[in-house]
C-alpha cells in the first residue's frame, strides 16, 4: 500500500467514524518521517477532549488497530483534535526535562507517572536531552518512569 493510499485511508477512515459519532471532523494529515499525524478540525471536537482526552485516546487505539497491517512495524499514526495532544505532549516533555535536572542537581531520583508506552517514550527522549538517564517501572501498559542522574 502506497503513503497516498494510506493518507486517503486514514482521512475516510476517521472522518465517517467522527461523522457517525454525530462530530463530523475534517482530518488533515501531515506526514513526518515515519509517523503520520492526523489533526482533526471542526465543531464539536471537544466531544474528543472531555474527561481529559479519554475519547481522543479511544480514537487513537481505533486508528491504531485498524491501521495496523498498512503501517507495518516502523509507521505509526497520532490523532490530535484542537491541538490538546499537541500541547499536553509538549507540558510532559517540559516536565521530563525539569525532572532531568533536579535529578542531575539533587542527586535524588524523581518519578513521574502512571504513562502509557507513547507518554513514557516522550518522557525518555526528553532526559536523554538533559543527560540524565530513565527507566520503566511497573507492570502492563502503564508504567512509571523513575529519571536518576547518570
């Protein structure tokens, strides 16, 4: 399957999907080396963000899963609405990096969690950036990351 095919794919996809949820979203995708990043427009999206972006994470395991086979081990897919994923994404890597440093100051390890694998890879490449060093603690798919200076 083509890159075009699988932007086509993606925009009738989840556009029908919000359209039969009653929030008919326009989606845009941007495509960035291996990830495509698909931003839902229009009203009624923040249907998606209510409960602190529960639905919008449903949504994405939707996509994830039904996208899956075309995407392959080395594509993934992010959707966004109104750019809260966008932000949120940017405060945890704002917090990883200040987590970094009192770490690194302080001596002490600092923890920040419960995450899931997408907010856990965040959080890790921002220590890396400070030079500090993190590690995935605890069971199933949400874990805690403990950061320690290296």
């Amino acid at each position: 399957m083509t890159t075009t095919d699988i932007r086509e794919g993606l925009v009738t996809f989840l556009e029908e999907l919000t359209g039969a949820m009653g929030v008919p979203l326009k989606a845009v995708v941007h495509e960035s080396g291996d990830v495509y990043r698909i931003d839902l427009e229009g009203d009624g999206g923040e249907l998606l963000l209510s409960q602190r972006g529960e639905p919008l994470k449903a949504l994405q395991h939707i996509v994830s899963t039904a996208f899956r086979r075309q995407l392959g081990e080395d594509r993934r897919v992010l959707v966004d609405c109104q750019h809260f994923r966008r932000d949120k994404d940017s405060e945890l890597h704002q917090m990883a990096k200040f987590l970094a440093d009192k770490a690194v100051r302080t001596g002490a390890p600092q923890e920040i969690g419960p995450l899931n694998a997408y907010e856990r890879r965040i959080v890790h490449l921002a220590v890396a950036e400070e030079g500090a060093s993190s590690e995935s603690v605890g069971d199933a798919a949400v874990k805690t990351v403990i950061i320690s200076p290296k």
